[in-house]
C-alpha cells in the first residue's frame, strides 16, 4: 500500500497590514510655451545628474558607505542644489536596492530550475510524476535537449552568483522594456523619433522629496492651497527664474479632485509632501503627483473581525469567487462571481481589476461584514518553464493570475473603506473545498463551482474554523440510539417543541376526568402514607362493617 503525502503544517491567517503611503494626481493644465520649455530644461538637466550618480553608485557596489554618499551628493549639490541633490541621492538608492532585490530572486529562480532539471534528467526516459513532482522526458531528443539547457542554466548560475557577490546590478534609467522597443520599432508601432521622445521624457528627474516644518511640505516643489505650483531652479538655469529667490511659477495650476481636503490639511500645517511632474508623451499631457506617509494605522485583532462574519474571496485568473460567510462558517445567501478581463494595455488591466475590487467593497458594505478573506498567494516558483515542462497552458494560466496587483489594489482600497484584510494560507483550499462544500451546496437550482467552494473553505480558515463540514453522528451516539437526529435538519422539520397546552384533570389516561370528584368522598381501604408537618406518619387503620 502507498504511503500517504504528509500535509504540510498550515500557518494561521493574519490582518494584512494595510498601505504604508498615499499617491494622487492630477493633470496640469493651462500651460504656456515657456513653462513647457523651463519643465523640459529643468528635467534634462537633473535627469543627466540622475544617470551620472546611478553609475557612481554602481561603481561602488558594496564599497558603498556614508562618506561616498557624502561626497556624492557634495557634487550634486554644486550643479544643482543641496535639496535637489538629496532627492537625486535618494532615488538613486532606491532603483540600487530593487535591483538588488530582483538579481536575489532571479538568482533562487536559476537554482530552482537547475534542480529540477537534474531531477528529470535522473529519471528513466517515460517514467510518470508522483507526489507533486515531475517524471521523466518522454524521449531521448528532449531529454538530450535539457542536458544542453542545464550547461545553460547553471553557466547563467554562476555568472549571476559572481556578480551578486561583487555586488554588481544591472540597471536601465528608463526601462529595460523600453530600451528593448528600440530593436522592435515596427512592432510596437513607433517611428524612430517618438520613441526618442518617450525616452528622453522618461528619463527626465522632476522629483522632490517633502520635509516637515518647511511652507507647505515641499521647497524644491512647492505647491500652495490655491494650487499655485513654483519650482527651485537648479544653479546652472537660475536665469529662467521669473519669481524671487531662484524661482519659477508655473501658470498651471492644481486642485487634486480626490484626496484634495486631506492634501490640503496636510500643506497647510506644513508636513512633508513629495511631488513628481512627469509627461505623457502618448497623450501629450503633463501630471503632477503629490505623495506622502500616513501614520500606522491600528490593526484591528482577529477575534473582534469574526463576529459580524468574512466575506472570502477566491483569485482565479478572469474571476473572482466570493461567498459570505457568517461567524460560524456557514455560507449564507448566493455565491458571487465578479469577472474581469486582463488581456490589453496595462491601464486597461489596471481598471479591469479597479473595477473588479470595486464592486467586492460595495457588497461588503452593504451585508457590513469588517473583514475580506483572501489567500496569501505567490507563485513565483510556479511559473517556470522547467517546472511545468510542455504544459505552457498551465504556467501561462498562473501567470495570469495578478496576485501581487490585486494584493496592493486591495489593501489600498480596503484601507480607504475602512474594511480589513485577512490572509489565509492557500494550502488545500481548492481541493478540500470541492471534497467538502461542493456537493452540498449544490442544489437542483444552483450549481456550486469549484471555485466557490474554494472560497468557502478559505473564509472557514480565516474564522478559525475547520474546512470540513460536520457529518451525521454514528447511530450509538445519538441520544435515541437509533433515531433520526442529524448535524443538519431538513427544511420541513420543527425547529423546537412547543409549550404543552394545559388540560385539566390527572395525568393519566386510565382515569376520567369526572373520577377526581368522586374520589375525593371515597375513603382509601389501603395504607397510604401522607406528609404532615411533624414528617412522614402512617394514617390509622379505619374498620369498616
């Protein structure tokens, strides 16, 4: 006989934290030829300072210390400002540590896909997987093709390990995306010059950093309550100022229609705010976004989530499967099946999801549920080609699945509606929800997916609750041995026993209800015991003729 998978230990579902920071934009309108023609100076110049000091601190790798970024931004601050110069250093630390980040991922995705290539390879030609994991290469060509693509992967292996432990990385100011478009103007649908412009705008560093205590939160960017936005001009193009002190006021102004009251509290009590003017080349449009740091907010415990019940919510790649549970994990009302469609431009997918996550809050506020259950999901090794071999369906189905957006968009528009966030582990969900809850809640006018029933069982996790459903108990251990008590009553059963109707007369049916009358003149001939108040006595003996 087999031997049965262990199960892995399962961790214990958690309140997401919620947003750490607040971004809103809005579009500058009103502009004239000569602040379009001061914006584009300024970002050229400042973005040249950007890619010189992103190749400094490339240089430097892990020699980098707090004297090197001294001296870096000494430098800065010459051919531009000491203000400028500390936004220009802290973005450059920031694109250094993501693709710090990146190079370690992408280094434990090459040693995932060399083991299990080794793995496939030890196995006889045809052999079928078992326990999860793949079988052999169905032929001898195939199998001679991955001892090539394994020399592959571990040359890429040990190049990768070389420069992560140099402390080199890669990075591309603009894109790597982008950068790549160049060779493939024709598929893209762009003529050498726009892509020139799309560039160049995005390579362009318009971005201040806020500080507290100065007027309005920001002195490189400053930007009033009535919207009124001037820029401090770097050294080199202090003779562009039209304003005092170095300065030039733009003619656009802003208003911020979401968020704008909560924008305008914060400048006006002079706390840091960070702005960005960036273009859009394709639109031929020019944004500002303002952003800043909210304060921790207070997570509420789990047990005080429960009570009021937890919608949960199963990630599909085109669904999402919600099912309101209330707190003792029963699913009330119909299942909910919100679709949306990720195929497109990134904004397109971008509002798909938007819209999708919309609709899931309004249905949380209307049943006034505090908490959305969701699995805690990342498939970041389960999109590799050497995992799945020829089955390019499946990892292009994981793929699709956008679990860290709709993890963000999520926490983000929970926060704002003052929902949480459950985290559950996504072990077994699928599989014991279909084995448990699919048959049941599968009537002759409804039919229960597989998804549903998936998203039941994650909402019983994040209550505490077991995913199996309670069965009928053995016969010896119903209370009337071999009766028809179960967990779950039919529809048609009573609910409880009413109250007796009260009839007059003894308790008994052998007696008539006229026989109380007349026994009480009949004289008992036995002997009767009766309670008195000195105890229990026994009555005398009464002599009859």
């Amino acid at each position: 006989m087999a031997e049965k998978k262990p199960l892995r230990q399962i961790a214990r579902p958690f309140v997401a934290d919620g947003p750490s920071g607040v971004s809103i934009r809005d579009r500058l309108k009103g502009f004239t030829v000569q602040d379009e023609q001061v914006l584009r100076a300024v970002g050229a110049h400042m973005g040249r300072l950007a890619s010189a000091d992103l190749a400094r601190r490339c240089r430097d790798g892990l020699d980098h210390s707090t004297d090197t970024w001294a001296e870096r931004k000494r430098e800065l601050t010459a051919a531009s400002s000491s203000r400028w110069a500390g936004s220009v250093t802290s973005n450059t630390h920031d694109q250094w540590g993501l693709s710090r980040r990146a190079q370690h991922a992408h280094l434990q995705s090459l040693d995932t896909g060399i083991a299990t290539v080794r793995h496939r390879l030890s196995l006889p030609i045809g052999e079928t997987g078992c326990k999860g994991k793949p079988g052999g290469y169905r032929s001898k060509g195939e199998w001679f093709a991955k001892t090539r693509r394994l020399a592959i992967l571990e040359d890429r292996y040990e190049q990768v390990r070389a420069e992560r432990e140099a402390g080199r990385v890669s990075v591309v100011r603009g894109g790597r995306r982008l950068l790549n478009t160049r060779h493939n103007l024709d598929a893209a649908q762009l003529t050498e010059t726009a892509w020139r412009q799309q560039w160049e705008a995005t390579r362009w560093f318009l971005t201040a950093d806020g500080e507290s205590g100065k007027r309005h939160g920001n002195e490189t960017i400053r930007v009033t309550p009535d919207g009124e936005i001037s820029i401090k001009l770097p050294a080199p193009l202090a003779d562009l100022a039209n304003a005092k002190r170095g300065r030039y006021v733009l003619a656009a102004k802003v208003s911020f229609p979401h968020r704008g009251e909560e924008w305008r509290d914060r400048i006006e009590e002079n706390r840091a705010v960070a702005y960005r003017i960036h273009l859009d080349v394709t639109r031929d449009r020019w944004y500002l976004d303002a952003s800043w740091t909210r304060k921790d907010l207070p997570v509420i415990p789990l047990d005080a989530l429960r009570p009021d019940g937890v919608i949960d919510v199963d990630t599909n790649a085109d669904h999402l499967a919600a099912w309101l549970l209330d707190e003792h994990g029963n699913p009330t009302g119909s299942p909910r099946r919100i679709d949306y469609d990720l195929t497109g431009t990134a904004d397109h997918r971008d509002a798909q999801l938007r819209h999708a996550l919309t609709r899931l809050l309004h249905w949380a506020k209307t049943t006034g549920v505090q908490a959305i259950a969701i699995e805690d999901l990342d498939f970041t090794d389960s999109t590799t080609r050497e995992k799945h071999g020829r089955n390019k369906k499946f990892r292009q189905l994981v793929s699709g699945i956008p679990t860290g957006r709709l993890r963000a968009r999520l926490l983000s528009m929970c926060a704002e509606a003052g929902i949480s966030v459950i985290a559950v582990d996504p072990a077994y969900t699928s599989m014991w929800g279909a084995q448990h809850w699919q048959k049941p809640l599968t009537s002759k006018n409804r039919k229960t997916s597989r998804h549903a029933a998936a998203s039941v069982a994650i909402g019983r996790r994040a209550l505490g609750h077991a995913i199996r459903r309670r069965t009928t108990p053995p016969p010896a251990h119903q209370s009337d041995v071999q009766g028809h008590r179960t967990a779950q009553a039919r529809p048609r059963d009573r609910r409880r026993e009413e109250t007796r109707p009260r009839m007059p007369g003894p308790r008994t049916r052998s007696v008539q209800p006229d026989a109380e009358r007349t026994r009480a003149t009949r004289t008992s001939k036995t002997v009767r015991d009766v309670r008195s108040d000195q105890g229990w006595v026994q009555d005398s003996l009464l002599l009859t003729d």
